[in-house]
C-alpha cells in the first residue's frame, strides 16, 4: 500500500529550475502526500460526492464494498466535505527576503513562495479556504478567503508578482491583518522576522487574542544561519540598513551569537502564546513546512 | 657590519616587516563586497566586538612583524661575539691553513690519477679561503718535514687578498707535493710563532702586556699518519707534541683535524733496496736485496716485483710476492753481474697501489775492479810467513770465485816507503805493528785520511807508545784515534805455558757497526768467543768535544775468568764495560781504527780462528772502503757532494729525474788540493727533492782528452712515510689534552658559513632560527584563536 514519496520536489534547489509556481505546488505537494499512510485530506462530512479509483495510500475504510461487488473493481466513495476552516498565508515580500548567498539556491522569498504555494494547494485540496496576504512594511496584495480551485490561480498569481524592495516593518502588519481577519482560523506567518522581537511577538499575540491558531515559518538562508565568510568583507545591508566592513573569521561567534539570541527571543515567545514556530533555512525540504502545517491543522478543533 | 654579521647584505630583509603592516593597511581597502540582509546581527556584533578585535589584531601583526624581523636576523648570521666585544679585532675570523704536503698526500683516492689526497687537501684550503668574510685574517703554512709560510704575516681578507690567497694555493712553489715525509711535532712546535702574528698590532708591535690572545682555528688539512704521533697505546711519540698544543690553546687557537686523507688506505712500502755485498766487484757476482712492507690490514698477493738494470726499460727480473697484512717480505734477490767497473743504476718496482712513489726504489751501485789495500809492515821477518802481515794477506786475497779471482787486492811495502806510494789509489792502508811511522808517511797518511781515506792501525810489540800518543794522537788532532796506555797481558806463547796467564774474550758493544754487526748471529757468536786475547795495549778513547768527532768502539775486551766463571761476552754489559779493542773515529772525510792487539799469532789466537779472522778483516776492509767513497745513494733532503782531484777538475752538470740540466759550481777547498762540486749548491734552500736517479756529467777535464763516462748517484725517499695508518680526532684530542675537533672535508665550508666564524664566535642565528619557529607556531595558534584562520 505505501508508496515511495517522490522527494524529488521537496528539495528546494530542484524546485528552483522549474519556473511555475503551481506546477511546483502541485509537484511538492502530490509528492508529499502520495507516501503518507493515510490520505489526510479526505473530509470527514457524511454528504457523499462521487466515486473515484482507488489508488495506493487511500484508506481502505473508504473502499465502496458494494461497487466491488458488482464490478469487482475497488472504488473509493469520496464526500463533499464542507469548508470549515480559513487559512491566512502571510508572505513577507520584503527586500531582505530577495537575499541569497549561492546562485542555484531559492531566495529566501522563492522558498517563501514554495511554501505558501504549496500550503495553498494543500488547503484547497481539502476543500478549505485559503486567504494570502503579501506584506513588506506594509499591505501589498490581498487574496480573501477562497476555496474553489480557480482560487488557487489568483494566490499563484498574487505570490509571483511579489517584487522585494521595501523594508520590513512586521509588527504594524501583523496587528492590521489580526484586526482584519474576522473569522477564526489558521494564521500562518511566512518570513524572516527582520524587525524587533518585541513588535513581532506582539503582532502575533494580536493573532492569539483574536483565537487564531498561528504558525510562524521563520525563513533563513543556511549563510545566515552559518555565517561561512572568510577573507576581509564588506557588507551592504538590504534594506537600507547601511554596510558594515569587518573579518567575518573574527566576528563569526559574535554574530552567531546574536542570531541565537534573537530567534531565541521569537522562540520563547511563541511558545508563551502557543504559536508554533518554525525555523527554515533555504536549503530544508519543503516538507518539514507541509508536515508542521498537517500537524497543526490537525491538531484543530474544527467548527 | 661585516664583522657582526656574515651576511650583512640579508640585514635588508629586515625590511620585510612593512609586508604585514602593508598587507594590514592593504586588507582594509581591499575586500569583497556582498550584500547582506541579518546585518541588524552583525552591527550589534562589530558594536560588541570592536575594542577585541583592535587588539587581536594588533597583537598578530606585532607578532607577524617579529617574525619576519628575526628571520632576517638568522639570515645575516649574526656573531654573538658582536654583542658584547669591542675591540673589532676580535669578531675577525683569524684562520692558520696547515696544508700537509708530504709524499703520502700523493695517495691516489679514485680512478683519476689527478685526484690525490693533496688535491683534496688543496681544494679543501681554497674553500677555507672562500668561505672566510671581508677583514678575516689567513696565514697559510705548508709543512713536511719542515714549515713554510707563504706570508710573513696574516693576510687580509679583502678582495684582492682573498684573490691572491686562492692563487697562491694554485700557483705558489711551496704549495706543491714534496717527497719528505711528515714532522706533526715539527709543525706544531712552530705554529705558536705563526699564530702569535694575529697578535701583532697594525704596526707590528707586540700586544700590551696582559692582553687576552685572539681567538683562532687551525686548520690541519692532512692524511692524519699515526706513525710519528702515536703508538699502538695511544699515547705520544714525542712529548713535547703535548707541550706545543698547550701552547697553541693558549694562544686562543682551536684546532680543527681535517683528514683529507682516503678512508681505508692500502700502502706498501719498498722499504729497503741494496746489494747483499757491501763492496760489488767487476765480473762477480753480487746480490740485490729488497724488503717490501704492507702497511695495510689486508693480505696482498701476486704483487709483481720488477728489477731493473742502468736504464733498461724491460725488467731484468720479475718476481711474484704475497705479503701478510702488516708484515714485511724479501723477495727472491736479483743475482747479477756486472761486467763493468763504475757506477751502475737498479731500480726496484712494485705494482700497485694508491700511492705510487714508494712503491719504487733507486740504488747506485760502485761496482769496483777491485779494492786496492796497502799493508804497511812494521815488523817484515826473513820469510814471508814471518811478516806481520803475513795472515792479514792471506785472509784479504781470498778468491771470491772457483777460478780464483778476488776482489781485494793487498801490497805489502816497508814503513820507509809508504811516503813514496801514491796513497789515493788505495781504498785502505794498514799500518801494521810499525814503531814509528815516519814524519813524511805520517803526513801523507793524514792528507790521505782527511780527503776520505781510510787508515788501520794494528799494534803488537814494536810499537813507541810515546811516538803514538805525541804524534799520532797528538790529544785528538793527529790521525791515530785514541790515547794509548800501558800494554796489558803478554803473548800467546807465554799463555800457552802458563796456565793461569790473563786473557780476554772479545765482545760486541756496538752491533750497529757493520763489522760487530756480522757477530752477533749464534754461529758467529761462538767464532767470537773461540778467539782469545792475551795481550793488548789499554786505550782511553777520549769522549768527543767540539773538534774532536766521537769514538766509535764496536769490540771491547772482557777477562776470560769472571766472578761467576761464565764465559765473557754472555752476560749483558753496558757499551763502556771492558777494555776497548777495535777504536774507530772519523777524521776529516775519512776513517782512523786501531786494532790494539796484534794481526798476527803474537798477542792472540785469533788467526788461527778463521771463522773470526777472515770475515772480520774482510769485512772491515770492505766496509772502510766502501764508507770512504762518495755517498751514491741519498735521502730526499739530503746534498750530493763530489770531490774532484785537480787533475779531475772541469764543469759539472746535473741531470735530475725529470730531465731538467743544471751547471753545478765547483769550488776550490781551502787547506787541501781538492775542488767539491755540491747539488744544490749551498745556500739554495732545497736540498734534493726528487727521488729517482741523477747523472752526473764532467765536461772540460784538463787531464783527459775525452769527457769521463758520467757519475751517477740516487736518492730515495724515507720508507716510513709508507705507514698509512691513521689517528683519529678523538685520540689526538685524548693525547694531545687539548680540544681537537674532526671535521669532514667536504662540509669545511658549510660549516665555516654555518658557524659564521672560525674563531669561535657562537651560532647565534640558530637562537634566532628557532625563535622565528616558536614565533609561528605563537602565530598560529592565536590566528585559530582569534578566528584569523589562513584562508
């Protein structure tokens, strides 16, 4: 029954030859899911729907027994599921998001991409709705809520024509969209947090205190997070953040010090709220995002 | 700087360590440039940071620049002694080049016959040379038996000195191989005036009183020959070799053995050449003896012995030979005859070995038509029989052959007409039992003896000892070799009645003499002890002073009854116990004996012992001859001296081994009618010094129309210069008690540069070396501590 995941698509620099985004999506998700145990994404309303093949993966419990009786073919009775969940992809389009430290890896905001991409997929494909909001230090571009399949193509849409130029400015965001998003659901936070902690857990309590379930992917390119530079460097800062010129060998502790005490900071003050936090780098699968997001999904009490 | 540093110029890369200070400024201006979105991060980490990193950096290139600063030292070699001195004197290097030049450094050490210990040696010096630095100092000493320095004072190292220095090695007449052997003590004994020149101030003034000497290094570039330095013990030869090095050290010498030598020398050694006979007569036969020593530590077998005969190039014999390790052999000896009265060459040669002149040898032969003896007889009886001289005779004129013929020929003439006889054509006159020898004959005899005759006199019962002693001996001047005493015993025939009559053995005192010499083998030994003595006169042959030439006595007399009854001659006595017998002295170029007994049956048996008598007087006759004729065969450092009658006088030319022609001059002898003819000439420094064979041509005689068939005489080299076996550094330094440090040849210079002096100044660059070392290893660990990692 279990057939090998093709994780071919889950491993971002494969994704970054392929040029369009709902392709990916589908690649990574279909991928994905295909070699989990059990289909998640079947509704779990009474109110059926149509008929399909079965195929390897499918739970057996679904099997229309007496469809193979009469055609001694396996079936699956599928269900119209109803919609009961909303999910807000938060995507950071700022410019610190374009960064990249080798050629052939995604940008951190091309991972961000892949992810909501395929988060989107995903959620449609369970007949929920799907919201997207892109951000830089401001609204940029919003999608509302939205489950039927052509939904998917202004979500799509609305993540490739991202341009990264403006700084970040989070907290004020995040405050604007927990006040404008209405009905409870899941809030998920696609960025690289580069704004002050103290805005950012607030913006996000904000989310809590609405009774959003929210889940912050916190993406990082693998140079930030290893800091691998050797000879004399200048640094220009994106976002108008000025430039700073030192030996990286001296400073590398020192810097991955500050790092660690920042996500640290972010860390602990999710776990307060009860927000789950991930951290990404570019080079991680992108099913650690997909799992983290069925795990929390799950996890909900649904209405 | 040069006397601080020995490479001065490489101070220059001091200057290297701007290279971090640039290489720092440099990095600040050239960086790549990346963009950056966590710089939040990184500007809180610079903030943080900033006052560590200033000082790390400082730190490292503090560090950087060290290094490169003692680098640049070590380079230079700098002298410690430059530290703390400042006399400029001494931080020179004061260098002595002792260059052995001795006939062993012709030892060939590989295929090319041009590459002998010499060159090694040679080669070794020039490199001393080259390695020493501008306003070093060098002397250069060439030694064998004797020192020669090529300057008299220490040469300046600067480029026209070092210039000359290196040509001289080259070029200089001292600097070439001789055929002497080696005097180490003679060297050294004479290096503490070489080396107290370094002390000398600019002008030649001697050093203050007090004043501590320079430091120096000799160098000994030699084959290191054990024979003459150290016994098989280990200890000295010569004592004062001990006192010589002391005094070296003390001049602030250190002395550097160099053995130039090869490392496992084999030798041999033709160590003795000459004929059995020592008189060789036209158409007789005669014997030629050689001795072949191997000096090596391994048997050497089927060597090939060649005897060649007045010039021939195909050997007139060849024979084979194996020799024992260390052991000396004779060959089988060449049995020939000369046909020809004169002089006549026999070379020996032995092949082969590395070292090629001693493997030949050179004898002159004086083959004699016969060896002419005037028996003077003092006491002629009516018959023949009676004469005094009658047995002499007979023993002398014995024939050699089956077909009669002897070698020498004796007259017997009456002490009247000794004045009338032309003494120069006798080899030897003897004067038996004569009273009184005539004022004229006495004379004759005394200008015959001072030209290089040889006179014996035998005593007996006519003899005037006052005559004697006033004028013969005449207190040593006169011609008859001891004073004379009473007469002592009586006759044979008294003894032969009388039982208790005194009588005497004879005994050998002196075996070196080449007629006691015959006595002291077992068989002769006991023909010297049948012969008894009954009768003698007592002599007190006076000890030598400054004119008087010391007596040699050979035989001396010991009672027939001693005290423990053993017969006389067993027991070892000391050369002045006993009454003399046979007295010899030189006078003038010739010999004066006396025989104080008698030469007939009068005062003793020994005629009719003769296996005593006839050897003895045969021997003594040959012996006189052939030691009053011109010496034929010399030693290298020896002169050849001729001596020419005014009817033989004319140009004297000398042909060497080597084909070179010289006029030698003749010189007129004050107080006689003799001309003397010496090679080299007196006065020239060289003695001979060519081994080989030299002819000897007269031209212009006034007495003869045709030029006289030319002389010939040779000279050899001293075969103990053959022994190859070595001494090493570590046993001369244990013997000589003071430090003597071995060096290899080939590494002279390396270690000349890497000591940066010879004159003791210490290797500082190695402090310095291993700081630069110590410095990087400090670099590298604070680059990995400080993140700096080389990338």
């Amino acid at each position: 029954m279990a057939q090998t995941r093709d994780t071919r698509f889950l491993d971002p620099k494969t994704l970054t030859k392929i040029s369009r985004l709902d392709i990916i999506a589908r690649l990574v998700v279909e991928g994905f899911v295909t070699g989990l145990h059990r289909s998640p994404y079947h509704g779990f309303s009474v109110e059926f729907a149509e008929h399909r093949e079965y195929v390897p993966g499918d739970d057996i419990k679904h099997i229309d027994w007496k469809v193979f009786g009469r055609s001694d073919r396996f079936y699956i009775k599928q269900y119209e599921e109803e919609t009961n969940l909303t999910a807000t992809l938060l995507v950071d389009g700022s410019e610190s998001m374009r960064y990249r430290y080798q050629d052939g890896s995604p940008t951190k905001l091309e991972y961000a991409c892949y992810v909501a991409a395929s988060l989107a997929y995903l959620i449609l494909r369970q007949r929920d709705a799907a919201s997207l909001v892109t951000f830089d230090d401001a609204i940029q571009a919003f999608i509302p809520p939205g489950s039927s399949a052509s939904h998917r193509n202004l979500i799509i849409d609305a993540l490739t024509s991202i341009k990264p130029a403006k700084r970040t400015s989070l907290g004020p965001v995040l405050h604007t969209m927990a006040e404008r998003v209405r009905r409870k659901g899941l809030v998920v936070i696609i960025s690289d947090l580069l704004d002050e902690p103290a805005a950012i857990l607030s913006g996000l309590r904000h989310f809590r205190h609405k009774r959003h379930e929210v889940i912050v992917f916190h993406v990082l390119d693998q140079a930030e997070r290893t800091f691998p530079f050797g000879s004399m460097t200048r640094f220009q800062g994106l976002e108008g953040l000025g430039e700073v010129t030192c030996d990286p060998g001296a400073l590398r502790r020192a810097y991955l010090e500050e790092l660690d005490r920042f996500s640290g900071e972010i860390r602990h003050g999710c776990r307060q709220d009860r927000i789950d936090y991930v951290l990404l780098d570019t080079s991680v699968p992108l099913d650690v995002a997909l799992t983290s997001y069925l795990a929390t999904r799950s996890g909900m009490k649904l209405t | 700087m040069g006397t601080y540093f020995a490479n001065p110029l490489l101070l220059w890369g001091g200057l290297a360590i701007a290279a971090p200070i640039i290489i720092f400024l440099l990095t600040r201006f050239r960086f790549r440039t990346v963009e950056w979105a966590a710089l939040t991060f990184l500007q809180r980490a610079v903030k943080r940071q900033q006052r560590r990193l200033n000082l790390e950096n400082l730190l490292l290139l503090l560090v950087r620049c060290l290094i490169l600063l003692l680098f640049a030292l070590a380079l230079a070699r700098p002298r410690a002694q430059a530290l703390v001195l400042t006399r400029e004197d001494d931080v020179r290097k004061n260098v002595v080049i002792a260059l052995d030049a001795s006939y062993s450094m012709g030892y060939q050490l590989g295929s090319d016959e041009d590459e002998t210990a010499f060159e090694r040696a040679r080669r070794t010096a020039k490199e001393i040379v080259a390695g020493l630095e501008s306003g070093d100092r060098v002397m250069v000493s060439v030694f064998d038996e004797d020192v020669r320095s090529l300057y008299p004072s220490p040469r300046e190292m600067n480029e026209e000195g070092r210039r000359d220095v290196l040509q001289d090695l080259d070029d200089a007449p001292e600097v070439r191989r001789s055929e002497r052997g080696t005097d180490l003590p003679g060297l050294l004994a004479a290096l503490p005036r070489v080396l107290s020149k370094f002390d000398l101030g600019p002008g030649g003034q001697p050093p203050p009183e007090g004043a501590q000497p320079l430091k120096k290094t000799l160098y000994l570039l030699t084959d290191c020959q054990r024979a003459g330095v150290l016994d098989d013990a280990g200890a000295l030869k010569n004592p004062a070799l001990g006192r010589a090095a002391k005094e070296i050290e003390a001049l602030g010498a250190t002395i550097v053995l160099v053995d130039c030598g090869a490392e496992d020398p084999k030798n041999l050694t033709v160590t003795r050449f000459g004929t059995l006979e020592p008189v060789v007569g036209q158409d007789l036969p005669c014997h030629v003896e050689v001795s072949v020593k191997n000096w090596s530590a391994f048997a050497l077998n089927d060597l090939t012995v060649e005897y060649f005969v007045d010039g021939a190039t195909t050997p007139q014999k060849v024979v084979s030979l194996s020799i024992p390790p260390g052991e000396e052999r004779a060959p089988e000896p060449l049995r020939y005859l000369f046909k020809e009265a004169g002089p006549h060459r026999v070379e020996v040669q032995v092949r082969s070995d590395g070292l090629v002149l001693d493997n030949r040898r050179h004898v002159v032969i004086d083959v004699r038509r016969e060896v002419r003896v005037l028996l003077v007889d003092g006491e002629r009886g009516r018959a023949r029989v009676d004469n005094e001289t009658y047995y002499l005779e007979e023993a002398l004129k014995l024939a050699e052959t089956d077909d009669g013929r002897g070698l020498i020929r004796p007259e017997v003439v009456d002490p009247a007409q000794v004045s009338g006889a032309r003494l120069e054509d006798y080899d030897v006159v003897i004067l038996a039992n004569v009273g009184t020898v005539p004022d004229d004959a006495s004379t004759a005899l005394e200008a015959y003896a001072r030209q290089g005759g040889a006179v014996v006199f035998t005593l007996g019962g006519l003899v005037d000892v006052r005559h004697y002693n006033d004028d013969l001996w005449r207190g040593g001047a006169g011609l008859f070799p001891t004073a004379l005493q009473e007469m002592r015993g009586g006759t044979w025939l008294e003894a032969q009645d009388d039982r208790d009559a005194p009588a005497w053995f004879m005994t050998v005192t002196d075996p070196r003499h080449p007629v006691a010499g015959l006595f002291t083998s077992e068989e002769m030994v006991t023909w010297l002890k049948a012969a008894q003595i009954y009768g003698f006169f007592a002599a007190d042959p006076a000890p030598p002073t400054r004119d008087l030439p010391a007596p040699q006595v050979p035989f001396r007399l010991v009672p027939r009854a001693s005290d423990d009854g053993a017969v006389g001659g067993d027991r070892a006595r000391s050369i002045d116990e006993g009454q003399p017998l046979l007295v010899e002295r030189a006078f003038g170029r010739g010999r004066a004996v006396a025989w104080l007994t008698t030469v007939d049956y009068g005062w003793n048996n020994c005629v009719v012992h003769d296996g005593f008598y006839v050897p003895f007087w045969r021997q003594l006759v040959l012996d006189l001859t052939q030691r009053s004729r011109p010496a034929l065969n010399l030693g290298i450092g020896d002169r050849y001296e001729r001596l020419l009658r005014a009817e033989e006088y004319g140009r004297v030319e000398v042909e060497t081994p080597d084909g070179r022609r010289e006029q030698v001059p003749v010189e007129k002898l004050d107080d006689q009618e003799l001309y003397r003819a010496l090679y080299p000439p007196e006065g020239e420094r060289d003695a001979l010094e060519m081994s080989g064979f030299y002819t000897v041509a007269r031209a212009g005689v006034s007495g003869a129309d045709e030029a006289p068939a030319p002389d010939y005489f040779a000279v050899t080299i001293d075969p103990a210069e053959g022994d190859l076996a070595k001494f090493s550094a570590e046993e001369l330094q244990t013997a000589l008690e003071v430090p003597v440090r071995p060096i290899r040849h080939e590494l002279v210079r390396e270690v000349l540069v890497a000591q940066g002096g010879g004159a003791g100044a210490s290797e500082f660059w190695r402090h310095a070396l291993a700081g630069v070392i110590g410095l990087l290893v400090l670099e590298s660990v604070l680059a990995a501590a400080f993140g700096r990692g080389r990338r």
